[in-house]
C-alpha cells in the first residue's frame, strides 16, 4: 500500500470518528431514559395514587438524559478540526 492510498484511507476513516464517537455517546442517554421509564412504570403500578408525582420525575429525568444526549451530539462541532 503506497503512501497515498494510506493517507485517502485513514483521511475517510476520520471524516466519520465524530459519528462514531457520537454513537457510542448516545448509548448513556439510551440506558438512562430506559431505566427512567421502567422504573416509572413499576412506581406506578406500584402506587397509583402517586402518578402526577411520578409522572414529573420521570418527565424531569428525562429531559437530563436527553441534555446528554445533545451535548454529545455538539461536542464533536464545537471540538472538531
């Protein structure tokens, strides 16, 4: 392989490290918002009398979850070269 082809390759590779990177960053937030939710769902078969409560918390923890999620999704903007 000359030093040509490994330059064009490596150059395509790091076009898409921050999509990548991205992508393994969005797997917190995913987890999250999955045990958030399920949790919900058990709180609330657990104590119906408590859903508007419940229902905030989870609405709450949430949309922490997804400020995650967008954070990673600017970081590789905001850093990138």
């Amino acid at each position: 392989m000359s030093a040509l082809e490994t330059l064009a390759a490596t150059a395509g590779v790091h076009g898409s490290v921050g999509s990548i990177g991205y992508g393994l960053a969005a797997i917190g937030p995913g987890i999250g918002v999955g045990i958030i939710f399920g949790n919900g769902t058990q709180a609330l078969a657990r104590q119906p009398e408590a859903a508007g409560l419940i229902r905030a918390n989870q609405i709450l923890g949430f949309a922490f979850c997804e400020a995650l999620a967008l954070i990673g999704i600017v970081m590789p903007f905001v850093f990138g070269k």
